[in-house]
C-alpha cells in the first residue's frame, strides 16, 4: 500500500517503519506522532477490526484532529468535553 502525503508532511515517518515486521523503529518527532495518530492510525486497522472498535478508533483520531486545529472553536472543544 502506498501513502502519498505532501512533501515534508510526515518525512520522518517512512523512516521509521518498516512495514515486512509491522514494527514502528527509531524516533518519531512529535509532528509525526501527531500525523499518525490523527491520520493514520485508522487507516491502520481499517478492516481488521470489529465495527464498534474501529468507529472508536476512528473517534479517537477526530478528538486528536480537533484538539490540535489551529484555532479552537469554543463549540467543538465543549462537544469534546
């Protein structure tokens, strides 16, 4: 599977993992915990889970998205809450 983000998005990301072990090695910086836990982690298990899992999965990665946005809007961060 192939993943293209744009350049520089998520750099040291493709270093760090390698995919025939299923092992995430090295040092992640913290922009790419941030990308993978609000962009990829869902990707990740999207079919090997069950349903209910995987749709708090998928919620869990929204949370993240939301809590990071640029500018907070006092309506998402009480609907979080």
């Amino acid at each position: 599977m192939i993943l293209r983000v744009p350049d520089g998005y998520s750099l040291n990301i493709s270093q760090c993992i390698n995919v025939t072990e299923g092992k995430i090695t090295g040092t992640l910086k913290s922009h790419d915990c941030h990308v993978f836990m609000q962009d990829l982690l869902a990707l990740t298990f999207c079919g090997k889970l069950d349903k209910d899992v995987y749709e708090a999965l998928v919620e869990l990665s929204v949370f993240f998205k939301y809590l990071c946005f640029k500018s907070l809007n006092v309506a998402i961060l009480e609907k979080l809450e």
